[in-house]
C-alpha cells in the first residue's frame, strides 16, 4: 500500500509580515517527529517546551511532575488525529510564546522518487530565540527598518536590538531548499 503524505502549511500567529511555511510529511509521522519538522522548517533551534492542541486535546512531551496534562505525543501519529482539512495548533517557547497554525491542505500519495520529509515553499526568517514573542519580533522588525538619529533614546533603542539580532539576520531571507537539507538530515 502507497505511504499517504500530508501536505501542511504553518503560520506563525501575530507576525506581520507573515512568516509560514509550507511541508510534506508522512501521514505516519508522530507527533514528537511533527515537532522536530516545526523546529527545522521553520528555524527554531529547539531550546524550549512545546505542545500541539488538536481537537480541545493538548499534546507534547509528557511533564514528570505531572504539572502540565499532557497526552504524550510519542503516542500519536498525524493519520490517526488528522486529516485534509484539519486545523490545530503548535506552540513553542511558554515563555514567548509562539504560536503556529497549522492545516492539513492535503493529503497525497507518496511519490516513491522522493524522499520526505520536504519544505515546498516559505515566506520570511523565523523570529530570533528569545526576542520576546510576537512584541519583541515587531519591536526588532521597526529598528531594523528604523534611521538612527543622533542622541535620540528610541534609537539607542534600536541599535540594541539591531546588535543583539546580529548583522546576519535577515528578516526577508528563506530557502526551502535548506529548510529541506535540515528537515531530511534532523527529522
């Protein structure tokens, strides 16, 4: 029997302008493993808890002191909670608090040319770690875009957070091509 393959595009909630990402992954896939998809496609470095909410149901990596009621997600494979159509939620970073919407836009037959998982298309860098959420990431997006003048306390403002993104980030950059390098060699 052919391997069925969700096609699933990702949104990262509270962006303007939107960051998103869209993959195909085996219908197969656990959780755990949609988890590490999320974190490559969409360039997270996995430093943080996480849980995905589908159907009123949260799960996520099981909380040994049973503080956090959570279904745990080495439990639960995509084809059994989801199908084409199918809306739910990723979070990552509690403290930040991102989160992403997802949905099932498709549902295919695996091509047994190709190898998955696979990032078939995005649309701008993920939010650094640690920025402060959806806040912290405008508040960095306006710096960048920002024209230092002399003395002005909103510009020293903007150069602290220009210098602690880093001369490399660029908000406008994404490749899907090495979103699926990462994808293939961590998922």
């Amino acid at each position: 029997m052919p391997r069925q393959i969700f096609q699933l595009k990702m949104s990262l909630a509270g962006t303007r302008p939107p960051v998103w990402r869209r993959v195909l992954v085996p219908a197969g896939y656990t959780l755990d493993r949609l988890h590490r998809v999320a974190q490559h496609a969409m360039g997270w470095r996995d430093c943080h808890l996480h849980s995905f909410e589908i159907d009123a149901m949260q799960y996520g990596e099981p909380d040994p002191d049973g503080e956090l009621a959570l279904h745990d997600e080495l439990d639960v494979r995509l084809d059994a909670v989801l199908g084409k159509g199918s809306r739910f939620s990723y979070t990552y970073d509690f403290g930040d608090w991102w989160e992403h919407d997802l949905v099932v836009e498709d549902a295919l037959t695996a091509d047994p040319d190709e190898r998955y998982p696979v990032c078939l298309a995005g649309e701008r860098a993920c939010p650094p770690e640690g920025i402060g959420g959806p806040v912290g990431y405008q508040a960095l997006l306006e710096a960048l875009d920002a024209q230092a003048g002399p003395g002005d306390l909103v510009s020293s403002r903007h150069a602290m957070l220009r210098d602690w993104a880093g001369a490399a980030f660029d908000p406008s950059g994404f490749d899907p091509d090495r979103a699926t390098t990462l994808l293939r060699r961590f998922c």
